[in-house]
C-alpha cells in the first residue's frame, strides 16, 4: 500500500486540477461524500443524537461543509461551528459554505476563544462530533483558539470522526505538533499518509477508511512516492510452496557469528530462528569456552568453537577462522550477544567489511560499528541493519529521542547515505532501502517488549537470505512475519508474557498461513 507525505498529496491535487481538467470542487464533493459513507457505517448509532462539525477555513474545513449537506439530505440534525469569520473562507470551501443555507444548516462562527466559551456547552449534546478543522500540512504547534478547541474536543467523551487526518497530527510523522484530536475514526483522501500508521499517529487515526476521490493512477505514478505499508498479499508473493524434491542444500547455509559468556541465549536464538524461517543449514561460531554450552542447547544448528580474546570473548585473532567458515555460505548473521570488548569491536569491523556474502549486522554487532559507520560505504556485499531506537541513536551520534520524531526520516537518510538496508525497530517499524524506498510494518504489539525479540527476528530476517531471497524482500518477510506471530501469540496467551522462544516457534505457522492464502489446498 502506497503512503504519501503531505507535499506529494498537494503536488496530486495539484496536477489532478492543472493537468487533468478535474475541478477542485469536484475532488471536495468526492471526498466528503465518501467521507460521509464511512461516517454512518462507523457511526450510524452516534448519529442519531446529531453531530456537530467543526471546520477551519480550508479545505478540510470544506470537506466538512459537504458532509454537513450530505447528513441534512439524510434528515440528520447537523451544525457547523466554522473557527473563523464567514468572510475568511475562500475558494471551493466558501462554494460549499454557501450551499448550506438552502438546507437550513446552523453554521455558528467562532473567531476567537472568547466566543468559543459562549458556545462550548452546546457543542456537547451531539452523539459524533466531526474534526475537519485542519488539514495535513501541519507541521507547527498548535495554539490558540485550535488548541484550546482541540483539547476541549478530546475531554469531552464524545465520538470524533477525523477527517483526512486528526487535527494537531503531523501527517509526514505521526507525531502530534503541541496537541491533537484523538478520533475513533479518520476517512483520509485518495492515499492513506505516513502519520496514520506510524506511531503514537496510529493511536490517534483510530479506525482508517482510505477514499476515492478520483485522482488518477497516472499522477500518482508520476509523483511516484516512495512510502509503502507493507501487506499480506505483499508478503504472500515472496512466499512459494516447496518444490517436492528440495533437500537442505538447495535452502542455504547460514552462518552466525554471536555470543559472549552470559549471552549464549542472543546466540542460540539467532541460529534457531534462521531454522524456524526455513534455513537449510546453520553453522554457529562462538568463543570456544561456550561452546560446550551452545552444543546442548541448538541440537540441529552445527556450531564451531572461535579463538578467543580472553574466556567468553571473541576477538580479532578470530577472523581467520570466520572467513574460512564463510565459504560456501550464503549469509553471514553477526552481532547478538558478542559484546563490546576492544578486539570484539575490531572482529566486528573485519568480518562485516570483509565479507563477501550479505551480512545482517544487529545488537552488538551495530553497537561496535557506532563511530565507524563511513566503513559501510565500502562494504563487498549487501548488508542489513536491525537497530532498535537506542542503537540508532548511536549509529548516527544522536539521542533515542531525536531518532524517535522522525522514524522514518533517520532510517531512510542512513539506508540511502551509506547503501545499507535499514530496520528501525519498534512500534511500526520501520525498513528503508538504498534506493529510498521505505515500508512500514503494520504487525506486532507491545508483548513483544522483552528480552530476545531482536535476536528472533535477526535470525528468521538471515534465515530468508539464506534461502535465496533479496535482502529487502528478506526483510520485509522477516520483520511482517515476526510481528503477525507475536500477535497469534498476544490473542491466544495473552497481550504479554509470552516469549522470543515462543515468538520463534511460531513462525513456521505464520508462514503456513499465508502460503496456504496465495496457494489454497486442494479438496
């Protein structure tokens, strides 16, 4: 599913008009019809006890004029509260004003706060109110009067349906600017945008409706977006049936290099995920004092004992023997609970600039690039990276805060600046590609916030490079997969307490799931 940022939705409207010969006040009654659909499917109950508009002077303001019409055409008690003076309101939206008075709709100017305390008490005897007070180009905080409406709006238990986007959200992230409405149900226009499904954005839409208005597939291609959400027919067409006669050395061999003493579990999660996902073989390298350990804990991944630093620890007299494990392989997995010694971080840097088969680099393994990510640019082979907030943040010298405004944006810029394939975990998480592609994960939950969900997913994410796919297709699989097994688990367990072991064993289940949609069994 494609995602727009405002500036690409402005520029479709823009060429839909100027180039296609479709009027502006023909997009705006598509819209609000459509919004109105999706209005009284969501809210026929509500409505009954009327519903209240509020509109600023654009045009989401004039999206709510239509919807005004479209519910008295219906017999609905309706009243638009404009924030603004009648006369302020321009263009396509002043052409729906105006065709409110032949159906008698109450429109109540509201300019200023002081007025808006004279009429607050009548705005909440409605079953819904409507929020078409401001658009999706927002970007600076909300005040005034929009600010002291807002929060009035939300404090008052009443059902809010959102039009195009919940007033205050900043659509390109999700992130409200100061304050915002909090709807039940949001009707967006034409594409859905980047703020609805990231997060805390996703909270905010409530119930997403995406509306027809008749931009052209044309223009769309032509602005060419390139914000995706991911999907399960996406993720359905990278996965195949098996062919009757595949044996283990047609689905890869992967090798992990992982692990440190107190963190055998990173390292046997890893391996054992890449199995679960499909892996043919796996090789686990880990210091040689661990070794005993790990052979009783992965029986069907091979593990080959590493010089060591010092006991537990992996250093850089290991190379050696690590890029002569790597012949034959098709992936190389490094990073989960190897630590950061001084000569594991200068392992780490020789294994991943050395390698000559793609390379997913996550928890320590990104924690030991921090201050050396120029090296990335010189990389023999493709490589992911599955940082969480905190491990971004160290990647690019920042704080988990800053990496956190603007999700997409910081995934994005590093994917394309250094080449690399980028997984910004967390609460929608986040893929971007070297060509600036970037896709949004819809699946997962907040059970998922423990310990070893990271290592999973950097295994099953191996696992599918392993078997021959893409590293983006790899990763899109991976990360969609993992989330829908945590949410099988949060359904029938319970929404937390389950584990990263249980997420793991899951996924082969998950993977049945969509194979069986793209191919039903016979009967």
């Amino acid at each position: 599913m494609i995602l727009v940022t405002a500036a690409e939705m402005q520029e479709m409207d823009r060429q839909t008009i100027e180039n296609q010969g479709i009027p502006g006040l023909e997009l705006m009654e598509n819209a609000g019809r459509g919004a109105t659909r999706v209005l009284l499917d969501q809210f026929g109950d509500n409505v009954k006890a009327g519903v209240g508009i509020i509109c600023g002077k654009g045009n989401n303001g004039g999206d709510g004029f239509v919807i005004a019409r479209c519910l008295a055409e219906k017999g609905i008690k309706v009243a638009v509260y404009l924030l603004a003076k009648t006369a302020a309101v321009k263009g396509d939206a002043a052409a729906n004003l105006k065709r409110l008075s032949a159906l008698n709709v109450a429109v109540n100017e509201i300019p200023d706060e002081d007025t808006f305390l004279k009429t607050k008490s009548s705005l909440s005897g409605y079953g819904l109110i409507v929020d078409a007070i401001l658009g999706t180009g927002l970007t600076s905080e909300v005040r005034g009067l929009f600010k002291t409406i807002i929060n009035f709006i939300n404090s008052t238990g009443i059902a809010v349906f959102a039009v195009d986007i919940p007033s205050g959200l900043n659509s390109d992230t999700g992130r409200p600017c100061g304050t915002c409405i909090r709807a039940q149900g949001t009707a967006t226009f034409a594409l859905a945008k980047i703020g609805h499904f990231t997060y805390p954005g996703a909270e905010y839409t409530g119930k997403l409706e995406i509306i027809d208005i008749g931009i052209p597939e044309s223009v769309v291609q032509d602005v060419g977006p390139k914000q995706h959400l991911l999907t399960s027919k996406q993720i359905r067409s990278y996965l195949q049936p098996r062919s009757p006669d595949t044996h283990k050395g047609r689905t890869g061999h992967l090798l992990v290099v992982a692990g440190s003493t107190g963190k055998t579990g990173a390292a046997a999660l890893t391996a054992v995920s890449a199995m679960r996902a499909g892996a043919g073989l796996v090789t686990l390298g880990i210091p040689a004092s661990l070794n005993p350990i790990l052979e009783t804990q992965v029986l069907e991944v091979m593990t080959t004992p590493l010089p060591e630093s010092r006991n537990g620890v992996l250093g850089d007299n290991a190379i050696d023997d690590i890029q002569k494990l790597a012949v034959g392989k098709t992936c190389l997995a490094i990073g989960p609970g190897i630590g950061q010694a001084a000569k594991t971080r200068s392992l780490v840097e020789k294994v991943i600039s050395q390698s000559e088969i793609p390379v997913v680099v996550d928890a320590d393994g990104l924690n030991n690039l921090a201050g050396q990510s120029q090296l990335l640019k010189k990389l023999k082979a493709a490589a992911v990276l599955t940082p969480h907030p905190g491990e971004m943040a160290r990647l690019i010298e920042a704080t988990p805060a800053e990496v956190q405004q603007n999700r997409l944006k910081c995934a994005r810029d590093f994917a394309t600046h250094f080449g690399v394939h980028v997984v910004l975990k967390g609460a929608a998480t986040v893929i971007a590609h070297p060509d600036g592609n970037a896709y949004i994960n819809p699946t997962g939950n907040p059970g998922m916030a423990s310990g070893g969900m990271g290592d999973v997913l950097t295994g099953v994410l191996a696992g599918f490079i392993t078997q021959g796919f893409s590293p983006q297709t790899a990763a899109h699989t991976a990360v969609y997969l993992h989330g829908a097994a945590a949410d099988t688990l949060a359904k029938s367990i319970g929404p937390t307490g389950y584990l990263a072991g249980e997420v793991m064993n899951a996924i082969p289940a998950e993977i049945k799931k969509l194979i069986e949609m793209q191919n039903p069994p016979r009967t």
